[in-house]
C-alpha cells in the first residue's frame, strides 16, 4: 500500500497557522486527536522560550474554545485543547485517510504522513485544494507486505539471511552457511532465495511504475 510523506503550509485562516507564525520558535507537536460531533479535542506538547505566553494567544483564539496545562516546565507544556472547527483535519477526515501521528506543526508547517490506497491519497490531495491548504508530495513509496508476497519458508529463509549477515556488503555469511543455519541442502537454499528474490524484486519494480505514474495526481 503506498505511503506518502506530505508536506503541509497551514494557511493564516486556520488558527494554528497564524499562531505558530506569531512564534516561529515553537513547536506544537500534535500527539492525539478526539473527534467530537461538533470540533474536536486534542493533545499537544508545546516547546517554546515562553510556553505560558504561547497557550495565552492559543486561548485567545474563538476556534479554541478551551486549553488546559496538564503538566508544564519551563518550556515545556502538556496542554489539551478543544477546537470548533478543525479545519486543518477535516480533509484527512472526509478522505478517509489515516494520518499518522504525532505531527509537529512549526512556523506554519507541518509533515504528514499517510499510508493509503492512491484513490484516497488522490482524494486527499483533493480536499486539502478543496479547503485551500496549500501542500507538496515529498515521497510516495510502496509499502510491501511480505508475509502476502512470500510463502512462509521464503519469508523465514529471507530473515533469517538478513540476521546472518548474507546481503552485508561485504558479505558476512557464505551461501552454504546460510543454509546450515536454515538446516536444508544448500541448492534448496539457493533456489529458495532466488525465488523469494525475484517476486520481492519484480514487486517493487511494478509498484514504483505505478506510483510515479500515479503521484502527480496529488500534486497541488
């Protein structure tokens, strides 16, 4: 499944824009999210020279309509904080896209990323235009599941020849010691790795074709 790694420029509209603009210095790592019928709840780790001042101009935004520290340092705060409308989730949220988190929002940026089919990455790209949430692809790569591409001997043949040391460069392990390790015959050893290298091989090489014909339907 393919997972790309966006990166976010969170418009003056949305209030944490402007906020973490007013302090470029800070970082709002964002570490869990509550959806609510109306708004959402979260919790942020806040890291700023003037962390009491930073949650002050949080508050006084009309989208945040409560902040509370739950554990603080010098600049360092815990806070939880409810929000009417948030809107820089929302296009994650009607995409259907799981987004992985923590994310740390700083000076109006943030990175995402997100593991899902391409319709739904299309889709997000769709509705971050949508709600005018500028964005750019950095990365699109294929997240293979081996245990569905491998038969379980290939799989356990693989590890235990990465454990080994047989694909190190230099080489830490000889053909025929992999296989006493693995305890088969060393042309068993040899057929089922070349079998289990080339479905790995031929997998990526499809996936990558398809991810570059396919990732500039994201692109803003």
């Amino acid at each position: 499944m393919p997972r790309a790694t966006l990166e976010i420029t969170v418009p003056d509209s949305v209030w944490i824009g402007e906020l973490s603009r007013e302090y470029p210095d800070a970082q709002f790592e964002i570490l869990t999210v509550f959806p609510k019928e109306e708004g959402g709840v979260a919790l942020a780790e806040i890291t700023a020279d003037d962390i009491e001042a930073v949650v002050l101009a949080m508050d006084e935004y009309d989208e945040v309509t409560n902040t509370d520290f739950l554990q603080r340092t010098a600049e360092t705060g815990l806070v939880q904080f409810e929000t009417s409308n948030p809107v820089l989730l929302l296009p994650v949220r009607n995409a259907g896209t799981p987004l992985e988190l923590p994310f740390t929002v700083v000076d109006g940026s943030v990175e995402w990323e997100v593991t899902a089919p391409r319709d739904r990455l299309s889709t997000l790209g769709d509705q971050l235009r949508q709600f005018g949430i500028e964005f750019e692809v950095m990365a699109v790569r294929q997240e293979m599941e081996t245990e569905q591409l491998l038969t379980p001997k290939q799989l356990r043949l693989v590890q235990t020849a990465v454990e080994e040391g047989y694909y190190d460069t230099p080489r830490e392990c000889t053909l025929t010691e992999l296989a006493d390790e693995a305890d088969i015959a060393k042309s068993t050893c040899s057929e089922t790795l070349h079998r289990a290298e080339e479905k790995i091989v031929k997998e990526f090489v499809d996936e990558t074709d398809q991810t570059d014909e396919r990732a500039p339907a994201m692109r803003a």
